[in-house]
C-alpha cells in the first residue's frame, strides 16, 4: 500500500471526532467537490450498505457515472471508494488523498481525511452523482459537512452506539435526522413505531407505495412496490424494504422505470448474508453486528438443522453482545468465540463467558482462520464487520 494511506491510517490515533468543521475546511480548501456533484447522503442503523448498493447500481444502469464511499472496510480499504461500482484504482486514489491530506494540515481524523478525499476523488474522476454513507449518527458526521444534497435517506433505525448517539430512539432519531438539510428525505419503513412517528412528524416520504413480499428464498426476494414486482438476489427481508427505499429515492430522482428494476437486481454485496461453498461445507459470513441487523441472519440459519450449524463469533467492545447472542440462540448448539483484530476489540474472555449463556457447546480460538480450519458442515461467521475481511480471505482460497 502507498505511503499516503498509511499517513492516514496513523490519524486513527486520534480517535474519533464528531462535527463538520474540519470535513468542511478540507472540502474548501478542495475547491468544495461536493457543490459539484449530485448527492444522495445515507444514515441509519441498519441497511445503509444496501441501501447504497442498490442506489448506486440504479444510477449506473441509468448511464450515470457514480462514486460510492462506504465504510467500514470489507474485503479490501479500497472497496470504500467506488465510481460506477468499481473500485477506484490505488494509484489514482493516491493522488487525490495526498491532495485532501495536505488540505488537513495535520489537524483531521482519519475518516475526515477520507470524507474529503473520496469527494474529491468522485469529482475530479467526472462523476455526476456520488452516494456517500454516513460513518456514525449523521448529524455531526464529518461526512454531514456537504453542502449540497439531493436526497438525505434513512435507513432502518436501532439503538446502537448509545455513548455517542444517546440510549432513546429519540435521540437517535435526531442524529440521523441531521442529514435532512434543504433536500427531500426519503425513510425505510422498517422502522420501530418511535422511529416511525418521530419522522412523520418531520413530513419525510416512507418508501412503502403498495409495499409487499412476495416470496423469500435463498437466491433472493421478490417484493412490490407502487404496482410493480421486483427481484432482489440479496437475501433477507429487509433486503426488500432497503431495495424499496431505493427505489423511491429513484423516483424522485425521475430515474427510468427500467434502470431501477436493473439496478435492484444487479446489486450484490460482499460481507452481508454472504453464502459461498467449499471443501463440501456451506459458509455463510455476515458483518451484522447488533440484535436488529442480525435477524435476517438468524432467519437464513434457520433453514438449517441446528446439528449441522456452528458459528464463528466475535464483536467489538462498544456492542450489544447479549442481544446479538440471544438472536442466535437455539439456531446453532456450537460456538466458537475470537477476538476481531481491532483496537475497539472486546476481550476474548468476555465473548467466551457470553458465549456461554446461550450455546452448550462454547471453544475459542485465536483468530477466524483457525476457527475455519476446524469447522465443518453449516459454518457462520458473524458478529462483527471486522472478522469479514480475514473469512473471506480463507474462504475464497480454497474455492
């Protein structure tokens, strides 16, 4: 990896920082890359990485060239940083993050640096649109400091990170909220009642025009939406109310009919109820990481007889390990704890002794991939975004 990006990693250090006053300094200095691009800003709990897949692949099949920046990182830091759904090479990468480091003059995080940079990046490489998904909260996340949207979208809503964001629905209404500025709002009607009446009262559209499922299965959804049938091959149904939450932020985008039904089934992610098979076992690997993002999960080993499931698990401090625990509970007798490899990391002895309050069968090991040698039959790995990257690795080499 270039220099450049290990200077940025080192701003890690600093920690995390919540507002917008550097992102937008940088932004300036830039010459504001974001007041030239069409963007669509996304918030939420749960399903903001869909959610950008699916709007992204709309746009691309409606022949607009596109940057989409998500975090965290899956399979590669570069998957981060994407115009018309590829990942923009290092090297020319390199370039425009040099450019927003300088810009920082030491005084940025790591994820500011990076705001700032794939903005740039997205302009400078001709994008018209650029799909950008917020970090934490919304409203003081640094990448709350564009200035111009077209579209504020808000994805499925839980309580998570009630150290930053407060421990009420409210509360964290508010942040996500935040990125409603001088632009429609578009809201997944997944969404607790809290959620659901906090934003009504802000007079946002729901993506729920004729919403329906009409069936599940393992290669997919099929759903209804404002009169029209769609196939998603992402599995789960809050796959549906993400796609439909797409689809209407497409629509008032004025996108064509036949680019949005393209877009929805061309979308595919890495890391998100991913199924792979290898060495006569079935893998599943799936970065959900609190109770409510790890139901579809549940609901897919479900399929399976418990015998024939074990999970692979780990979690960072800051989550709700007995939640994500309890809805996996009974799916599977064995499970196998490690420790993600992150300074936000939770110490391994307190994954084994939560482990053991709801699986008979509890070992630990030092990382996925010693797990992943042992493990056969129906294998899970799960809990956390951070055991994805080093899952799929093994996975994929022995293909």
């Amino acid at each position: 990896m270039r220099p450049i990006f290990k200077d940025i990693a080192n701003l890690n250090k600093k920690g995390m920082k919540f507002g917008v006053d550097t992102t937008r300094r940088i932004l300036a200095s830039l010459g504001s890359p974001d007041k030239k691009l069409k963007i669509i800003h996304i918030a939420g709990t749960n399903g903001k990485g869909s959610t950008a897949e699916y709007i992204t692949r709309i746009l691309i099949a409606a022949g607009k060239r596109t940057g989409t920046f998500t975090s965290p990182m899956v399979e590669s830091y570069f998957d981060q940083f994407k115009v018309d759904g590829k990942p923009i090479a290092e090297k020319v990468l390199s370039e425009y993050f040099e450019a927003a480091f300088a810009a920082a003059e030491g005084s940025a995080t790591e994820f500011e640096v990076e705001t700032a940079g794939a903005l740039y990046a997205f302009y400078k490489e001709g994008c018209e649109y650029a799909v950008v998904e917020c970090g934490l909260g919304g409203k003081l996340d640094a990448t709350n400091a564009i200035a111009k949207k077209e579209i504020a979208v808000i994805s499925s809503i839980g309580i998570e990170h009630t150290a930053f964001l407060g421990n009420t629905y409210a509360k964290i209404c508010e942040h996500k909220a935040g990125i409603i500025n001088n632009c429609p709002a578009i809201v997944n009607a997944l969404q607790p009642s809290e959620a659901r009446e906090y934003f009504k009262k802000l007079g946002v559209t729901f993506a729920e025009k004729g919403f329906k499922i009409n069936n599940i299965s393992l290669d997919g959804v099929k759903f209804t939406y404002d009169g029209r049938e769609y196939k998603t091959r992402m599995y789960g149904r809050e796959q549906a109310y993400d796609a439909a939450t797409a689809i209407e932020a497409a629509h008032t985008l004025k996108i064509d009919e036949s680019a949005i039904r393209a877009g929805i089934f061309e979308a595919n992610l890495a890391g998100r109820l991913q199924v792979l098979t290898a060495l006569g076992n079935i893998y599943i690997v799936d970065g959900g990481h609190n109770p409510s993002g790890m139901k579809p999960l549940a609901e897919l080993i479900n399929n399976f007889p418990a015998d024939d499931v074990e999970i692979i698990f780990g979690c960072l401090a800051d989550k709700d390990i007995n939640g994500n625990l309890r809805t996996l509970e009974g799916l599977s007798k064995k499970i196998t704890a490690v420790q993600p490899d992150s300074p936000r990391a939770l110490d391994i002895n307190k994954i084994t002794a939560a482990c053991k309050k709801y699986f008979s069968v509890v070992s630990e090991d030092k990382s996925v991939s010693a797990a992943l040698e042992k493990a056969k039959g129906v294998v899970v790995v799960c809990g956390s975004f951070t055991l994805v990257k080093e899952a799929l690795s093994w996975i994929e080499k022995k293909l």
